[in-house]
C-alpha cells in the first residue's frame, strides 16, 4: 500500500479541493493544480477563482462584518480557542498534508503546525486585552479618550513556505480585533488553508467572518479587491518586488498596508563563541524548511580565528542530512517548492563558483526525480557574488571570513533587506553592541530560532512595514479613534 493511499481525514488532499470557500459555503471548482514537490506528481486540483468570486467574497465579508464586530471579545476569544484547540487535535493530519503539498519533512511540518496553532491561542488571550487611554490634556481644558476599532475588511495574501503559520499569524489578530477576511493563500500550498477553514466551522466562526479563495491570476484578483472602497487593510508576506506592486495598488485606495517581505540573514560568529553551540544554531537558522525561510542564515560571517574550525563542523552536519520525501518520518532535508526553485539556488552557487568559492559538502542539483537540492556549505565566497545579495531560499550556507567588528557591521549592513540577523559570541555586552548596529528588526543572539507568536515579527528597509505577532500585532488590524471629552 503507498502513502497516498493511506493518508485519511485532513490529511487527504481530495477533501480540500471541492472549491472555494465563501460566505461559509464551498463553491465547487477546478483549475489548479496541486503538485507533490518530492516526485513531481499531482496530488489534486483546487478551484481557480476569477474576479467575481473575488467580489463576492468581500461581499460575504461586508455581510458578516457588522455581527462580528459587534460580537463580545469573549466570544471571538473563545472561538479562536477552540480552533487552537483542533488544529491541536488534527496536528498530524495538518502536518502530514503540509508536508505533501509544500515537501518539508515532517519534523518541520510538525513544528508549524505547533506554532501555527499557537497564534489561535496568543490572540485569543490578546482579544480581550484590547488597550485604550484615557488621560487629562496637559492645558487642563478637556479629557482625552482613545478607543480601537476594527479597522474593517482585511485581504490576507500568504506564501507557501508556511502554508499554516503565515495564515494563523494574519488570521489571529484580524478576528481578534474584531475584522472579518478573505484570506488567499499561494496556488502552490492550497490545501492547508482550506483545511484550516474547515476545523474554523468546527470552532464556531460565523459564515462570511473567513472567506478562502485560490486562484491562478492573483495581480488581477487582487487588484480587483483592492480597489473596492469595503477593503481597508491588506496583510501580505512575500516577496518584496511583489510588495512594491501591491503597495503601489494599494495606494490607489489608501489601504492600509502590513507587509513582511524579504530577507538576507546575517549569522556572525565570533572567536569567543561556542563552537558547538554556533553550528546547533547555525543548522536551526539555515536549514528550518530546509532553508525556506524568510529569516534563514544568508550569509554566515565567521571569525578568522573559529573559521577554518566552523567550516569543518558545518560541513560534516549538513552532509549528514538525511534527503527525501518531506512524509517520510527519517527525512531530514525536504525538496525545494518547484523546479525553478532549484534552478534558482543552481544558478547562485554556480556564480559563487566560478567567483572562486569551493563547495565543501553538495553544490550541485540531484537528478533523482522530484526538486532536490543538497545540503550544501560554501567557503572562500566573494563579498561581491550574487548569492550574497539574492535571497537564497534553499539549503545553502555560504561562509565569509571576517576580522573586526567594524568590517562584519560594514558587510551584514550591506544589503536592501532587514528581516534577521543573528550573532554568536561568548561576550553579550559585545552581542548586545554589535546587534544594535545592526539593521534588522530581529536579532537572534546565541540563539537560531527567533520566531514566537509572543513576539513583534518583521523588518526595517525593504524587508517590510509594520509587525505581526506579539502585543502589537492586533493594532495593524485597528484604527485609533479619539474623543475630546467635556464634562
């Protein structure tokens, strides 16, 4: 018996392709294909959404958005508990389908899928915390009082890297907050969201409060959306050349805009460092979703005196990986999303190459079918190639050697992004100092995870605007209203 066919419940693709999800009711459809990135193979089709679907699911959302900002925070909080509380339930399910249609290896889906869930739970607690303010003006003459609103209909655009988390992250704080959605998540990775609007059913939320739709012309859709004056907010992770255009549409309408875009990790590693400590970290931070990841290690910055060392041990762990079917349990390094994936991260170590740097361990694509690449760990690379300014996204540690803390700020600062950056060194005064010269919004230090719902996510520069996650993350789906208060 294959896997296919033992997979059942959530974890079935077939039952996340009966169509679009709208008003609190599947519309049948086809058009898209969903892909199983280890073999190539297709595992179903979703529906394609046009404009009019699109419209009509902000007509849907139009619908429910008064009864559901009305609704008492407690209700939200508890409907937002209990769907914490089943992805919980179902988190095999959700991480078996994740690692079907995205490819990462189950340990990692099973990671999502915790910390996706976790968002349901964070903001349930954040929805009954809502602040406000109420003070005297300084001349004396009035009183000051400061409400939130729910700032109305949010789009919600998600990549397929995190098929469940990046929903979560967005679909957490708008209901808390009070906004009804419509969530559009990548034609490569369907199949989670829709399996995520189900177990929302289950949960208790209203028809209209989440809408999901597909679709394999998302500039039109999308535009069509922003320009309806019932669309306030738009939520978009992805790539930055996208979040330039969405902006600029978005513009048209004065939507307001959270964006959280892309990245070029620095990891810095100093002489004082933990050797072992640093390449524990270093595997977290480069090969979660085998490298997938807005906030992987980029470009890897290590000490002259902990180089050559740094170098030997990286290589031996990353050679060490186990490559295969992300569904397979023993799989360690998942295929990458597409083939032009793959062909992506061959061009930028080819250049490397050929700029001088040598290969320690991969560095050149599988044939097996499917869209492998190896782990792969480069040293002597030029400062100036391609793949120090790109965002690689795959398995692929480049290594730099540094002398000062001067020339590692000068080189980690040079580059369009700010997402991440993390730093490993014995000394946290030197840490602390060298982080806040450092231009990213989050600062891993002797540590290479830095991801929790607890905490504000995203960038400086062209690495996004605003913050998801944490205290701060509902406001991006709130105004502040003021009243000037006589007595």
């Amino acid at each position: 018996m294959t896997f296919q066919t033992r997979i059942s419940g959530y974890a079935d693709p077939a039952l996340h392709a009966e169509g679009l999800y709208i008003g609190g009711k599947w519309q049948k459809g086809s058009g898209i294909a969903v892909t199983d990135p280890s073999t190539g193979n297709r595992l179903t089709e979703v529906a394609d959404a046009s404009v009019e679907d699109a419209i009509r699911a902000v007509a849907a959302a139009e619908t429910a958005a008064a009864g559901w900002r009305d609704t008492p925070a407690r209700q939200r909080s508890e409907i937002l508990r209990r769907w914490f509380q089943l992805m919980t339930q179902h988190a095999e399910d959700l991480a078996t389908l994740i690692a079907l249609e995205n490819g990462k290896a189950l340990s990692d889906a099973r990671g999502e899928v915790t910390y996706a869930a976790e968002f349901f739970r964070w903001y349930a607690e954040e929805a009954t915390r809502i602040p406000g303010e109420y003070r005297h003006t300084p001349s004396g003459s009035h009183h000051i009082l400061v409400d939130h609103e729910p700032i109305g209909i949010a789009v919600l655009i998600t990549p397929w890297n995190f098929p469940a988390a990046m929903a979560t992250r967005k679909i957490g704080p708008a209901l808390a907050a009070g906004c009804t959605v419509i969530l559009k998540p990548a034609s490569e990775t369907p199949l989670t969201a829709y399996a995520m609007a189900r177990l929302g059913e289950e949960a208790g939320v209203p028809a209209g409060v989440v809408n999901v739709l597909t679709t394999s012309r998302p500039a039109e859709v999308t535009n069509a959306m922003l320009a309806d004056p019932r669309v306030r907010k738009l939520s978009f992770t992805g790539s930055t050349g996208v979040g330039r255009t969405l902006l600029a549409e978005a513009a048209k309408s004065v939507v307001s805009c959270s964006m959280e875009l892309g990245g070029n990790a620095p990891f810095v590693v100093f002489d004082d460092a933990d050797l072992e400590a640093a390449i524990d970290g270093a595997m977290v931070a480069k090969m979660r979703n085998a490298g997938e990841a807005c906030t992987a290690a980029n470009r890897f910055y290590v000490q002259s005196g902990i180089h050559d060392a740094f170098v030997a041990c990286l290589t031996a762990r990353m050679a060490a990986l186990k490559i295969g079917p992300g569904y397979e349990p023993s799989t360690q390094c998942g295929p990458m999303i597409t083939q032009n994936a793959v062909r992506k991260i061959d061009r930028l170590v080819s250049d490397a190459v050929a700029g001088g740097a040598r290969a320690t361990t991969g560095g050149k694509p599988l044939s097996e079918n499917g869209y492998f690449y190896p782990p792969t760990v480069l040293e002597n690379v030029p400062v100036d190639a391609a793949i120090a300014r790109e965002e690689i996204f795959g398995p692929v540690a480049p290594i730099y050697k540094f002398d000062s803390e001067e020339e590692v700020i000068r080189l980690a600062n040079d580059t369009e992004y700010g997402l991440a950056a993390y730093i490993y060194s014995g000394d946290l005064k030197r840490a602390m100092k060298v982080g806040k010269r450092l231009e990213a919004g989050m600062l891993g230090i002797n540590r290479g995870l830095m991801s929790d719902p607890a905490a504000p996510f995203g960038g400086v520069k062209q690495s996004g605007l605003g913050r998801e996650g944490g205290v701060t993350g509902i406001l991006e789906f709130m105004e502040a209203k003021y009243y000037a208060v006589d007595y």
